[in-house]
C-alpha cells in the first residue's frame, strides 16, 4: 500500500483508520509517526482551550454601556420592580380564585335557572371551538402585530363583557359576595398597575394589564348590579 | 464552573454586583475565546465588549438547560463570527491554502509555546483558522460550524484536515516524532 495523503493523516489524528489503513500503520514507521505528529498538533490545540488569561473587556467600560441600555438599574428600581412582580402575582392569583368562584356560580346559576348542563357551560354564542384561541408564540411577525391584535382582543372583551351585563339575564342566581370578591381583587389590581404606570408611564404590558383590568371592573361591576335584588342600588361592594 | 441561579435572577432585574459577578467569573474564559477567534487584539477588546452587552441582553433567556459559561462560550462565538463578518474577516471562506513558509520561533519555553501556536494558526487562511479554532479547540462539530459559518460539513473537515496539515508543517519542531525523516518537511514518500 501506498503511504497516507497528508489530509488523511490529519483526519487520522482524531479518527479511526481502516482496517486496510491500520495494518499499514502498523507496518509504515513513517506514516505513523506522521499520525503521531497530527495527534500532537490536535491536543496543543485542545490544550489552547483550557487557556484563561486577564479579560480583555473592561468593566468599567461595560458598566457605562450597560447602564445606558437600562441593563443595570439602582437599586431602588431593582427592588420596586421586584415588589411589582410579587405583588401583581399575588393579586393575580386572587382575582383567578374569584373569577373561578365566579365560574362556578355562574354555571350553578344557570343549572338552578333549567338549563342543562352542556348549555349551562356553553360561553358565548354557544359555538365553543369558535371562542378557543390557538395558542402559538411564533405566530406574530413583529410586537407591533402582536400588540394590535391584544388591543383588538381587549375592545373584544369590552363589548362582549358589557353585551352579557345587559343581556345574561340567568346569572342573577350567582351570590353578589362572588362578584365583590372579584371586584375587591380587580380594585387591588388597578391600584397596583397604576401605581406600576406612574414609574413606566410608556410600559405597553402595564398599560394593557391596567386597561384590561379596568374592563374586568366594569363587567363585574354590571354583573353586580345585575345581581341584586330587585329594587336595591349598588351603595357599595 | 457553576453559576449560582441567585445571581443571574439578580443580574437579570439589573442588579450591578450581579452582573459584575458573572462577568467577573466568566471573563477569562470568554474573553479567551474571542480573543483566539479574533486574532488581531485590538479588534478583540471590541468585540469582546460587544459580546459581554449581547451575554447581559440575552440573560432573560437562559433557561438554565446547560452550564451558564457554556451558553454564554456559544453566544461569544456566535457575536464574534458576526462581528468578523462585518468586518469582513470572513467575506469568503477560502479553500486554497498559501504554501509560504513562516519563520516559527523554536522555543522550549512553556510560557512561550502558546504564542508560537499563535502565531502558527495567524498563518492560516481566515476560513481556516476560524474551522480549525471551532473544532480542535472550542470542540464544535462540523455539523454545527457549518451551520455558524454557513458551509457544508464536508467543506468544513476540508478546511480542518487542510488547517491541521499546515499547523503540522509550521509547527514541525515542536510535533515530529524523533527518528522521523525530517528532511523531507513533514511527507511520507509518494504523497
């Protein structure tokens, strides 16, 4: 057998020859010592990684760069942002406790009014695939189509919210302490995102969990006043 | 090297010391990288800057699937790979290689070694270099450098074995095995 090509042998120092190609390693001193030499070039190079030396990039420098992108915030910010997210988290689990409290009543509601129970949790115009969203991150192609189909979706929610406070007259059954429980934690939830707004005044998500939760309110507070018996007036919930 | 989950939350809500901790942790190592990639040192310290900013901005999404120092060796690779782009380093991946030969310093001295590889690889074509740097010393595969660099697999251990073939003959007085026929630079008979 002919000796190995030079591109072969550097193939060979990390790779596992033929059996043809072994036996002549084995006989060739030449070609193997030319195979020992590629290892050795192979695991300098493998020794390069393992190399650290004194950062090249500055902190000081970086520091100034981070700070004008808003990458490091006082403290102050850290911590008042860290309280935000603990607390609209908080309330958010509250409001879903009083939405589900909520639900449930609603459901209970129509089945005492004589509905089924299939219509009785039927939502909208009774078509149920028609109200299910496909949910799909990459479905937007910038945050400006995202943000205007949020927007839509919210105007959506408003007109629907307030059709069903004027209109869904079986939810009367539902206990008016469910819907001032709901509307307790909306009430917290506005508070705390308006006070998130006064500190990010242009946050679009702040601003759609505000205005969202104010039309969560006013549903509510339609629903509640739906709710009572006939003759009283909503004074307070 | 284990990066505590604690301070990259922290360093991800903009706290400074945090920040400053992974980069302090993390600089050499990243920092290394770049610079090897990069080659000329005062492009480095740029692009090393350039990086350290894209590590921070990406920090909201590490998910914790692999070593943070590990996610953040493939961002460095992949900024610096951009920004030789840009700076035209690597317009064409190059597939003839210059049969000069280069003086290499021949030293003994350990702390010397590194820039005689140094300078050896600096004598690689630019496609070269950056496969021969990808695999054989940040461990990519030819999978994944095809990908980064936009060439095939094929074309990617090509360069390799066409990178590894040159350092050898550059690198001669530091690999040949004793007894080998030095005269005849690094070939067997017949190649």
């Amino acid at each position: 057998m002919q000796h190995l090509a030079i591109e072969r042998l550097a193939e060979l120092a990390d790779g596992e020859p033929t059996a043809v190609e072994r036996e002549h390693l084995a006989e060739c001193a030449m070609c193997s010592a030319e195979r020992v030499a590629y290892q050795r070039v192979v695991a300098m190079a493998s020794d390069e990684r393992r190399h650290i030396a004194p950062p090249i990039s500055t902190w000081g420098l970086l520091s100034e760069e981070l700070r004008e992108q808003g990458l490091i915030t006082t403290r102050e910010q850290a911590t008042a942002r860290t309280m935000f997210i603990a607390k609209v988290t908080t309330i958010a689990w509250r409001a879903a406790a009083a939405i589900a409290i909520l639900a449930t009543g609603l459901v209970t509601g129509r089945m005492t009014a004589g509905m089924p129970l299939r219509t009785a949790l039927a939502l909208g115009d009774g078509n149920a695939t028609a109200g299910q969203v496909a949910v799909n991150a990459d479905e937007f192609a910038t945050t400006a189509a995202a943000m205007q189909t949020l927007q839509r979706a919210q105007q959506d929610y408003e007109r629907a919210a307030l059709y069903l406070s004027t209109h869904d007259t079986v939810t009367t059954e539902v206990s008016t302490e469910a819907y001032r429980t709901t509307l307790a934690a909306l009430d917290e939830m506005a508070e705390t995102s308006l006070k998130a707004l006064s500190q990010a005044p242009a946050d679009p998500i702040i601003n759609q969990v505000y205005f969202t939760t104010l039309g969560a309110r006013n549903m509510t507070l339609g629903k509640l006043a739906t709710a009572l018996p006939t003759g009283s007036r909503l004074s307070r919930f | 090297m284990a990066t505590d989950f604690l301070t990259i939350q922290r360093a991800i809500e903009g706290d400074e010391r945090a920040l400053r901790a992974l980069w302090s942790q993390h600089a050499p190592h990243i920092d290394a990288v770049v610079r090897r990639l990069a080659g000329d040192p005062d492009l480095a310290e740029d692009i090393a800057q350039e990086v350290w900013i894209q590590i921070f901005r990406a920090l909201p999404s590490y998910r914790g699937e692999s070593q943070f120092g590990t996610w953040a060796h493939r961002i460095a690779v992949n900024r610096t790979l951009n920004a030789l782009r840009r700076t035209r380093r690597l317009v064409k991946i190059e597939t003839d290689m210059e049969e000069e030969t280069v003086a290499v310093e021949h030293t003994g001295d350990r702390a010397m070694l590194r820039s005689v590889i140094d300078a050896a690889a600096a004598q690689l074509s630019p496609g070269a270099r950056t496969v021969f740097l990808m695999h054989d010393v940040e461990g990519y595969t030819h999978e994944e450098i095809a990908t980064e660099l936009g060439i095939t697999p094929g074309g990617s251990k090509s360069q390799l074995f066409k990178a590894r073939a040159k350092l050898r003959r550059l690198l001669a007085h530091l690999v040949d095995v004793q007894g080998t026929d030095k005269g005849n630079e690094n070939a067997a008979p017949g190649y």
